[in-house]
C-alpha cells in the first residue's frame, strides 16, 4: 500500500509519499519534501493566517511533483491521497485537502481525512511494533494533551492545557526576553548556557491538583514581571533554565500520577511522547528516566518527525486503510477544532 499525504495545517507545506513494508503494518518513507515559512512569519513574531495559506497555495504543487519524481512513481501507482483537514488553520487546511481530493478524484482513489493529531501520535507505530492500549504526551505550540489511545481511532482524553499550550508558552517566554519566532529552541539553547542555579520563585500551576490538567499562563505572567522588574539581562539564561525546569516538572508530575492509575486500569506498556515540543532534548531526558522508573517502553519519534510533516499524515491514512478500505466523501469539510475524541 502506498499513501501521498499533504500537510498544510500550519506555517509547514509538506509532501510526502509513504508505503507499509510488510504484514506487521511497519512502513517506509519513499520520498518528502517540507517547506518552512518560518523565516516569512518571523518579522510578525507568529504565524499569520492569511499570509500561510497564499505560500501553501503558492508551493503545494510544486512540493506534489517534485516528491512523486523523487519517489520514482507516477500518481496511479499512488493507492490513496490523504490530507490534514483539522485541527489548524482554515486557509491551509482548504489548499492541502481541496488538492487531495483533486488528485483522488482524477485518479479515481481513496482520499482519506487525517486528524493532524492522530498523525502526531500514530506516526511513533510506523518504525516500531507498539501495542494498543499506551499513554501518549502530545505536547506541542498549539496544544497541550494527555491521552489514552485504545485504537487507531479511539482516542480519550484524560488531561489538558486550560489555558496556554507548552509550546506557546516556549515562544511567548522568549518574545518577553527579546527573542523572535520560534522560541522553544532558544529557550532550550539558553538553558543549556546557565551557570549556576538560581530560583525565580516561578510558580507550578495545579501540580498538586488531583486531575491530569495543565496551566502555563501562570508560569508565563510571572516571567514577565521579573523580566520587567529591573531584571539582570545577565541572568537571561538562568531565567530560561528556571523556566524550562519548571514547565518540565508540571508535565512530570501529572504524566507520573496517569502512568500509575493507567497501569493498572487499562494494562497499558507503552508511553509516547509527541508534537513539535517532543523535539527538547532536556524534555525527553525527564521522560527517558520516569518510563525508566515506571517500567515502561518509552517512544518518541525521530526529531523530523516532531514537527509537522507530511509523513504523519499518509502513515494515519495507512493505519485506518488497514481496518477500512473506504475513502471519505470529497466534500468532507475542513475542521480546525476537530477533537481527537470526535473521530
């Protein structure tokens, strides 16, 4: 089977064209291409909805044929077309699926409606054999959630971000200190540069509440006024550490209390780790050492597939390919506040 998926969900046009290998659903990449437009959306410190959907529209082409040359296939050799349709921006959701669902109409194929989520967290079963049910931390700059995923398409929610999700907290904390967009990777690279250990007094929102929820804006709003109360530019990299160490805990501690209440209630082995902010090194550290303790396989996918990409979207496609053969409808609309749980 051989899947071309589109990924058009944010600031990233990616194309990728994807074949499952064998009888055990593992899978290759034959070919993808990905443009970035974070140097276009930079000078606005974020990504501007407007602008992302004209340079989608401007490149998708381009990116289809150049990743079906590469591949060395031509579109009828491609068995089905997938795309992002949600959740994400209206703009480029509508370029990526409306050109899907032109190629699987003049083909005559399936076209399949990924869930940008879903992509980020079955992508992980693509190179590895990981069992149903597991734990997944998706953690990314627009969302901050804890699931259980029992099936390819059943996905409950136990704990999320009531307010910030991690990965805008990231940005917005670097935009305070001066830095542009994107921001998770400056603050991780200061943190690395801090010299000694200094306590901010930054705060841990609902670390002791007894749900798996998640708050950031806190952490963020603290930041601010000790950034804006005579702070010592000095310091900016203890700051970023503190920061950093702080958020890092609050995930911990609540992925901790859910490892332990899932072990027994739902039998699960496994805990994945996913979306763009899974690329911190410092992050996945922490986790490599819980699931350590907990007795748990811990999987995190390669650092080009954190970020979005078009191979997430064609392996989700090839994952419920294998348990339903039909396409969706080509007037299948857009969603960008498609849930997880609505599937």
């Amino acid at each position: 089977m051989i899947v071309l998926g589109i990924e058009t969900s944010c600031d990233e046009t990616s194309v990728a064209i994807v074949k499952k290998k064998n009888r055990f659903l593992l899978g290759d990449v034959l070919s993808e291409n990905t443009l970035s437009q974070v140097k276009k959306h930079k000078k606005f410190g974020g990504v501007v909805p407007e602008l992302a959907s004209r340079e989608h529209s401007n490149t998708i082409d381009y990116l289809v044929k150049k990743t079906l040359k590469e591949s060395g296939l031509s579109l009828s050799e491609i068995d089905a077309f997938a795309a992002t349709l949600g959740p994400g921006l209206l703009g480029g959701l509508i370029v990526g699926s409306n050109y899907a669902k032109t190629l699987a109409l003049t083909t005559k194929k399936p076209f399949i409606a990924v869930n940008h989520l879903q992509g980020h967290i079955l992508v992980t079963r693509m190179k590895r054999k990981i069992k149903f049910p597991f734990l997944c931390l998706l953690v990314s700059g627009g969302h901050t959630q804890m699931l259980l995923v029992r099936k390819y398409n059943d996905f409950k929610l136990i704990g999320e971000t009531l307010d910030d999700a991690i990965g805008e907290a990231f940005d917005k904390v670097a935009k305070l200190m001066g830095y542009s967009y994107p921001g998770g990777p400056i603050i991780e690279k200061l943190a690395l540069k801090a010299k000694k250990r200094v306590d901010f007094n930054l705060p841990e929102p609902l670390i002791n509440s007894k749900n798996f929820n998640f708050s950031f804006s806190g952490i963020k709003t603290a930041t601010r006024k000790i950034i804006g109360n005579s702070f010592d530019k000095k310091l900016k990299c203890e700051l970023a550490k503190n920061f950093q160490d702080c958020v890092t805990n609050c995930l911990i501690t609540k992925c901790s209390k859910a490892i332990d209440l899932y072990k027994k209630k739902e039998r699960i082995n496994s805990f994945v780790l996913a979306g763009g902010v899974a690329s911190n090194k410092f992050i996945r550290e922490k986790f490599i050492n819980l699931c350590a303790k907990k007795s748990l396989q811990f999987i995190v996918p390669e650092q080009d597939l954190c970020v979005d990409n078009a191979t997430m979207i064609a392996w989700a496609a090839i994952e419920r390919l294998q348990i339903n053969k039909k396409g969706d409808i080509l007037d299948f609309e857009p969603k960008p506040r498609w849930a997880l749980e609505k599937l």
